[in-house]
C-alpha cells in the first residue's frame, strides 16, 4: 500500500504562499512547514527541495495570473478595450490576491531559468508562450502595419504588462495596498501607449 499524502501540493504550496507574505522572500522550509504544521519530511516527499517549493509556487502563480487575463481577453469586443482592460487587470489582480501578487515576484523567468532542475525545465520554459501567443494575436489586429515588426510583440507586452506590473510593484514588494487611483493612470497610459504604434 502506497504512503498515504496527508498534505496536497496545493496546501504545501499555500503555506509556502503564506511563509513568504509573513517572513518575506527568504522565507525558510520550516517556517512554511509551520504553517501547516507540516513535518519537513512531507515537504521533501513532494519536492525536492526549497528551491523547488519556491519556484512551484512562483509557476502556480503564474500560471493563475495568465488565467485571469484571458477571461479578461474574453469579456471585450474591441481589441483596444480588451489589451487595456488587461493592463488595468494586473493592477486589480494585484491589488485582490496580494499574497499571489508577491509570489509572482520570486523570481524573473530569466532568473529561474538559469536554475530550474531539468525536470521542470520544460514547464517553466513555456510557462509564458500561451500570454504571448494571446498578445501577438492581438497585436496582429490592433496593428496588422507591424505584423512583421520583431518590435510589435515587445511593444505591446510593455504597453499591457510591463508598464503596470512597474507601477504596481513596489506596492507589491512593501506589502503595501495599490491605491485605486492606479487604476485610472494605467488605462490611460497603456492607451496612450498603444497610440505610439500607429506612429510607426
């Protein structure tokens, strides 16, 4: 008969969530054993190591986050108002699941690739190639001009995400509420953004 699993992933994985909004990104095994009041061997039986705990959770968030904005992507007719409803999203998104928003900040994909063990390397690889499928896609129709401008997919990521995620993150960092007055200032500056591709 198999080990019986006394704790899911998920709630390995929330207590890791919690570890890190109460001792910051450093947080240690044992404090997220604590949370749970899970013994380390639980924790090791699923993951490998720290590491691993931490860079799951930062996929799952990930993972959690894109969900959202392809809802978002389906709630709008027009593409203008769907790739600025995304941006304001990240914001609310954000500002709704904080302690998701600081698990997002673990790690840049960058940064995880370089260490991820080989068995999540592929998972963790592709983790953004839905999201950006999703933003060419609709790139390609708010600007059909630049559909072969190796500019466009950077440009509109930046005019969407990485524009607001840069305004929130501080917020994000400090544990501190985003001020609903963000929200307004992201609409218009990622329209203000997108507005610079028609100049091109």
């Amino acid at each position: 008969m198999g080990r019986h699993q006394m704790y899911s992933s998920d709630q390995i994985l929330d207590a890791a969530m919690d570890a890190v909004a109460i001792h910051g990104r450093q947080a240690t095994l044992a404090q997220v054993c604590a949370q749970i009041g899970a013994p380390s061997g639980s924790v090791y039986h699923r993951f490998g190591s720290r590491d691993e705990v931490m860079m799951r959770l930062w996929m799952r968030s990930i993972h959690r986050f894109h969900g959202r904005l392809f809802e978002v992507g389906n709630e709008h007719a027009d593409v203008d108002d769907v790739l600025v409803a995304m941006a304001v999203e990240t914001a609310q998104y954000c500002r709704r699941l904080p302690r998701e928003a600081l698990a997002m900040t673990l790690f840049s994909h960058e940064r995880l690739m370089a260490s991820v063990p080989d068995h999540l390397h592929d998972e963790a690889g592709s983790i953004n190639d839905e999201v950006f499928a999703l933003l060419l896609r609709l790139a390609a129709e708010r600007f059909p001009h630049l559909t072969t401008d190796e500019r466009l997919l950077p440009f509109v990521f930046t005019s969407v995400v990485g524009l607001c995620y840069g305004l929130v993150r501080p917020y994000i960092i400090d544990q501190t509420p985003i001020p609903a007055w963000l929200d307004p200032v992201i609409h218009d500056s990622c329209r203000a953004a997108l507005d610079v591709g028609d100049t091109w």
